[in-house]
C-alpha cells in the first residue's frame, strides 16, 4: 500500500486546495476541478513537487487555448500594417526612394508585430526597397500593387511554412480593395475566425507577459505568509505611502510560484525575456536587477578566466574595475582618443584595438575579450563592427558596454546598435533613455563565441537572490512600449532635441558638441549632446532628451543657458585656460599591479601632498559620468590630484575614497612604496 501524507489546514477555501479541514496527498489527479473559485486563498514561496505540477498542468492548457488566438492575432496585425503601407502609395505613378520610406516603416513595423526577429525585418525591408525602386513604371500595374507583390514573394521566402496562411492573407487584401475601396474594415476567414479588429483591439489591450502576471498575482484576494515584511502593504511605512501610495507595496511581491524564477524561468519571466530578444535582436536576452553594472561584471566574468587578459579603454566605467578585482583579471588599456579642446574622452578605434592585440602577441598571449564602451558618457559612437569583425578573426569576444544607447537602431536618425553589429555581449541601461525603472537593464548574447549557460551562472553569483519584480516587470513594460510604437516612439524626442541644439548654437559663448569634432568616429547619439560653454572653464555639460522630454522643458533649459551666457558676457576668458584638463590625464596613468592585486595588498593612509608617486590603493571616481580618475595599482600623479581636487572645489560628487575630504588617500605597502 502506498503511503500518504496527511497536513491540517483551515476549512477556508485555497486556491491550491479543496475546502476541507483536512486533506490527504495521494496521487492527486492533476484536473481543473481541485481548483475551485474562491473569495480569498494562501499563499506561500515555496515551489515544491505538488505546485510545479499543478503550475504544469495549468499551463499547458493556457497554452492550447490561446494557440489559435496568437496564431490569427499574428496575421491580423501583419495585415493591418501592409494595407497601411499600401495606402500610402494611392494616386503615386513609380516607386522612388522617396515615397515608399513611409510604407516601408508600416512593413517593419507589421513584421516585428508579427513576431519576426529585428535584424531579419531590416535585411528583409533593405531587399523590398532595392527591388522596389529598380522596378520602374509597369504598364497597367500601379505602384501599390507593385509592391504588394515584391513584400509577397519576399515574404514567402522568409517564412516558407506560412505560405497557405500568406495566399489568404494576400488574397484577404485582394477582395477587400475590389469589395470595399478605401474601408479601413479588414476582414480574411482564418481557421480561427477571428477579425484584424479583434485581433488590434486584443493586441492593445493585453498586458506584457510579467506584467500580467504580476498584476494577476497582486489581485488575489491572499493570505500571505511570505516576505516582504509589509505584506502587501498592509504595514506599509507611513511616510512612503504618503509619497507614493499603497499600490507600488501591493505590487512588491517575491519569487511566488506564478510569477517565475529569474535563475530558472519557464513561465513569464522566460516569454518576456524572449520577446526583449527579439525585439532587440538578440539570441537571448537576461533581465537584470543590478543594473548595467551586474551586466559589464557578468560579462568579463564568463568571458575571462583568472589572469587573463581583457582589453579594454582607460575611461570604461566602474563596473569594469570592480569585475577585474573580482575575477583576477589582467587589464591591457587602450588610453582612448581624447579632444583636448573639448575635454572629452572619446571612444577607442579598430586600429588601436589591433595594435594592442599585437602587443599582446609579441608577448606569446592573446586577449580572453575586447570590452569596448560605445556609446560614451556625450554621446560618441565607436566603429564596433569594425571591432567586432579584427576580433572574430582571431575567435575573440567583444563585449560593448553599451548602457547609454539600449534605444539604438529604434530611429532612422539614431546610430547602429551593437548586436546589429555583430556584438557578442551587449549590456544595455534599459532605465537611461527607455523607461524601465532605475537599476533595471538588460544583457543580450548573440551568436555562439559565448557560452550561454556560463552567462547563466555568472548571473546567479552576481544578482540579488531576491530579485525586485517591480524592477523586472518595469523591464517588460518598456520592451512593450517600445515594441508597439515601433519607427515613431522616438520622432518627438529626436525632433525636439534638434530644435533645441539650433536654438542653444545661437547663444553667444556656447558651442554644441557635434560628430564632425570627432573624425574618428562613425556616429554621435542625437539624444545625448554635449553643451561646452567658453565662459565657465573646459568642462562641458551633457543633456540627456529621452522619451519623457517636454518642450516645456527644452524652453526652460535654452532659457537657463541663455541667462548664463548673458551674465558672464563681459568676464575674463583667459582663466579658463589655467585650469587643468580633465580627462586626458587618465591617458598618463601607469598600472604597477592589477587591480586585484592592489585591492588585497596592505594599505595605510598619507596625506594627499605625500601621496605623489605612491600606488594607490582605492578607486577614486568622479560620479557621474562614473570613469575613474586613480584605479587600485596605478601610481598617483601630480596631474591626477590636481584634477580631483578641482573637481572637489567645484562641487563634484567624488565616491571610492576612503576619506570624502581628499586630504588623504590610501596607498599600497610595498617594499618601495
């Protein structure tokens, strides 16, 4: 006879278990009548056997239900958004470069709708534009029907198991402009019967994947006896919940069973990371919680082994530094390009990332990967597929920390993003010109130089084990907005940013930082410029225009510069030049031992006048832009100091240091030191 497990529970009803006073487990069958509705239910963390099966169970229905409804939702919206494109092109008698920009925006933005990966949409829409305006005028075709048929035989191609469902679609949009003219109704008999209206109607008022779950989850009417403290927020801290109400505490909920695990997702979690992956681009995508700074150290943990050697430019972010400490890893830095004139670091260029994997050669040693940082801290752009291709030919990675720029490659006038690039490891800051909350971003891997399960593991060692789903569900929120206002999110951002740097160019004594300053470089963020005032030194001002931008706040910042110039029209300029520049001194730095070295080395404390050529032993950085000024083993400089202290007399935020008022550093105890 089989044993059973016996447990005593309250007779209210469970969302896991029939009302009883008692119940026995003995080969429950796993059917959707031992989930009865009730007015309240209890929850626990855990996720035993029992839960995975039910959960199990639960979703494999979900699934078969909703098959049909996603697969004619799929050809609803691809519909939807060819009959626009062909609209457009009404009363037109040729194709030209010109006129079919605007239908080939509603082609890509049907296609990702209709769940086709990023860079397959853009080769497909670069082969429908080429073939398009070679066409020429066909006697008794018009355009429109020109380039329906161009998107038909390409899309056959592109999706060769789809056909049947392409000859309905195309021949839906065939009777509909012989039965209905100009009607915006679409209407094509499917298998599952259902209308493009109800499809777009379904589409918009869906919630993300987490989302859904979260909200679903916070909705129940529970009695919870799980973290967080507040429960809930039923013991929500009354000042918080003054300032930003009861719901965002609801909302605060932890790793429960239906909302996923983040080291091992299978249920929302894994559909919202997928959809991120192909929207974006990637082979897979990782949401993080540790913000851009869990992603960098993630990826030179998994690409590089204790004691290898990672290149990488001088002005990379902390993050970078604290995975060197972490991991043993060598450094071999690329002192990068630097404008003196404007005192701007810039990126590195493909030349000088083959020049140090030549030096690394001669040496009898070969990089474990590149790390380059694209886009910078103003905006500046480096060639990374030039990069990534000198690298893959040697089987090297490249990793792009590229936190300012996860909205690259979503605007015809916003640069190339680096997994379209040929990145194998991109690090995006979600939170910066997106809309995911601060401290949410995402890592993506593409291609296979880079093993995935390692990426996994390196994850799990580096990111909370209590991962906030506030943080991640506001990483799906933002794919979703970006997604379902795919080529026209950014049109009002970009266009204002413009109107504003015309406008600021015009200010006496204020010049604005362009591409053209920089030769070297391919691209500058037309979102992120550089503002440099000749009256107030050589430290330049970055704006940052992202989506939440208002005009209002374009006017006030134009007036704000204007008032300043106006004010300080009349003063020496000369003392300017006296103060030192800023970030080329890092490009004089000279590393005595690495960084983990110096991190674990003993350490006492001088006075900064005694600190002059000693090796320092803390990572002292000027935050933002987050680029350390002294990095653990590197010997301190006289250009070095006056530079921090400037930066201190002027009001700068400087973290790492051990004493805040810079008037003593820590050094590394050596024989010489």
């Amino acid at each position: 006879m089989e044993a059973s497990a016996t447990a005593q529970f309250s007779t209210v009803p469970s969302r896991h278990f029939p009302p009883s006073s008692s119940l026995s487990i003995h080969k429950v069958p796993l059917t959707s009548s031992i989930f009865p509705r009730s007015s309240s239910s209890w929850t626990c963390a855990a996720g035993n056997s029992f839960t995975r099966q039910v959960r199990g169970a639960i979703n494999s229905k979900s699934r078969r239900e909703m098959r049909g409804v996603v697969r004619a939702e799929m050809f609803g919206q691809l519909t939807s958004g060819l009959e626009t494109a062909w609209n457009k092109l009404k009363g037109e008698e040729v194709l030209t470069k010109e006129n079919i920009v605007e239908p080939m925006r509603d082609v890509t933005r049907a296609l990702l709708e209709a769940d086709v990966s990023l860079p397959v949409v853009r080769r497909f829409v670069q082969v429908v534009s080429d073939q398009a305006v070679d066409t020429g005028v066909v006697p008794g075709v018009r355009p429109d029907e020109q380039l329906v048929k161009i998107v038909h035989d390409e899309l056959v191609k592109l999706m060769g198991e789809e056909v049947s469902e392409l000859q309905r679609l195309y021949a839906a949009l065939g009777n509909k402009s012989e039965r209905k003219g100009d009607s915006k109704i679409v209407e094509f008999d499917t298998t599952d019967n259902l209308t493009h209206n109800d499809s777009h109607e379904f589409k918009h008022n869906r919630l993300p994947p987490l989302v859904s779950a979260l909200k679903a989850s916070a909705e129940e009417d529970a009695a919870s006896f799980h973290f967080p403290g507040h429960n809930r927020g039923q013991a929500a801290p009354s000042s918080l919940a003054h300032l930003i109400g009861s719901r965002p505490f609801l909302h605060d909920l932890p790793e429960l069973p239906e909302l996923d695990n983040l080291f091992a997702p299978e249920g929302p979690i894994l559909e919202a990371q997928k959809q991120a992956a192909k929207l974006f681009g990637a082979s897979e995508t990782w949401f993080l919680v540790g913000g851009s700074t869990c992603g960098v150290q993630a990826a030179i943990m998994t690409t590089c082994l204790p004691g290898d050697v990672l290149i990488l430019p001088r002005n990379c972010h902390i993050s970078a530094i604290s995975a060197m400490v972490l991991t043993g890893v060598v450094p071999k830095y690329i002192f990068p390009e630097y404008a003196t004139e404007w005192d701007i670091a810039c990126g590195i260029t493909p030349s000088q990332v083959e020049e140090a994997i030549e030096e690394l050669e001669m040496e009898g040693l070969k990089p474990a990967a590149v790390l380059v940082v694209s886009p910078s801290y103003h905006g500046i752009c480096s060639d990374v597929g030039a990069i990534t291709e000198l690298c893959h030919k040697k089987k090297i990675p490249v990793i792009v920390d590229e936190a300012h720029g996860a909205h690259f490659g979503f605007h015809q006038e916003l640069p190339i993003s680096a997994l379209a690039q040929g990145a194998d490891i991109v690090v995006q800051s979600t939170h910066k010109v997106l809309c995911s909350l601060t401290q949410s971003s995402m890592l993506h891997q593409s291609g296979t130089l880079v093993d995935r399960e390692r990426i996994c593991r390196c994850l799990q060692t580096l990111q909370s084990s209590s991962p906030s789903y506030l943080l991640l569900a506001s990483l799906d929120a933002a794919r979703a907005q970006l997604s379902d206002n795919l080529g026209i999110v950014f049109d009002e951002s970009i266009e204002l940013a413009v109107e504003t740097i015309s406008t600021i160019k015009e200010i006496p004594g204020v010049s604005v930082i362009n591409i053209s300053n920089f030769p070297k470089f391919c691209a500058i963020d037309p979102l992120d410029f550089g503002v440099v005032c000749e009256l107030v030194g050589t430290q330049s001002i970055t704006f940052a225009f992202n989506l939440g931008t208002k005009r209002e706040h374009a006017s006030r910042l134009v007036s704000g510069l204007k008032c300043v110039a106006e004010r300080h029209s009349d003063n020496d300029k000369s003392s300017a030049n006296e103060v030192s520049r800023g970030f080329g001194i890092i490009n004089c730095m000279q590393m005595v031992l690495s960084p983990r070295d110096a991190f674990f080395a003993p350490k006492r404390k001088v006075s900064i006048e005694d600190s002059l050529g000693k090796i320092c032993g803390e990572l002292i950085c000027p935050y933002p832009p987050g680029i350390p000024v002294m990095i653990p083993g590197e010997l301190i400089t006289e250009s070095a100091l006056k530079y921090l202290l400037n930066l201190k007399g002027n009001g700068v935020a400087i973290t790492g240091p051990s004493d805040h008022l810079l008037s003593s550093i820590l050094v590394c105890e050596t024989n010489s030191n």
